[in-house]
C-alpha cells in the first residue's frame, strides 16, 4: 500500500511539473531576448556586446505591446567599446512572432 501511494504521488508531482513548471508564455525574460536580438542587428561589432543584467533592465507589457530600455556595452566602428542606451518596443503578433515598433540606440 505504501509503495503505490508513492506512486502515485510521484506520477502527479511529474505531471505537475511537465504542465506547470515549464509554462509557453511570452514572458519578461523573453522580451529581453527579443530586444537583445534586434540591438544586435544595429550594432557595429555584435559579438563583443554586452547587456545590462535583466535586474537593471526596464520591461514594459501593455497587452499584446512590449517595451525594453537597457543598456549595452558594444565596440564601435574604432574598435573601442561604449556604452549605448537601448529602447526597443515590439508588439507580439502570435504564439512566437512579433513586429518591431522601433528600435533606438543612442
């Protein structure tokens, strides 16, 4: 008796785990995925940049409308590195697609 109660809680803390733990929604850390991305694609130099941590990462949700604002340390064209402020608003349009509003690097 003891073995199958065992069992059967492990089957349900599984089944709570595959359905809870690993959720498919657009979330924060997302976000910053995106704006990362496309910072990227404006940058002299992508592979040296380096992001603000997401703790120092302003994230905005209205709905379906996302707005990023961080910072990224990336080499210039002369080959030294500055710090950049980014903002970047993009809105989802599906499960995993989205339009960039814009996107500002300054």
């Amino acid at each position: 008796m003891k073995k199958s109660l065992a069992c059967v809680l492990c089957v349900f803390s599984l089944m709570f785990c595959i359905t809870g733990c690993g959720s498919d929604e657009f979330d924060e850390f997302d976000a910053q995925v995106v704006a990362e991305s496309e910072v990227k694609e404006i940058l002299k130099s992508p592979s040296t940049a380096k992001f603000s941590s997401y703790s120092q990462t302003r994230i905005t949700n209205d709905g379906n409308e996302w707005r990023v604002e961080g910072w990224v340390d990336a080499q210039n064209g002369f080959g030294a590195t500055i710090r950049s402020e980014y903002t970047v608003k993009f809105t989802m349009t599906g499960e995993d697609t989205y339009i960039v509003d814009y996107c500002y690097v300054d």
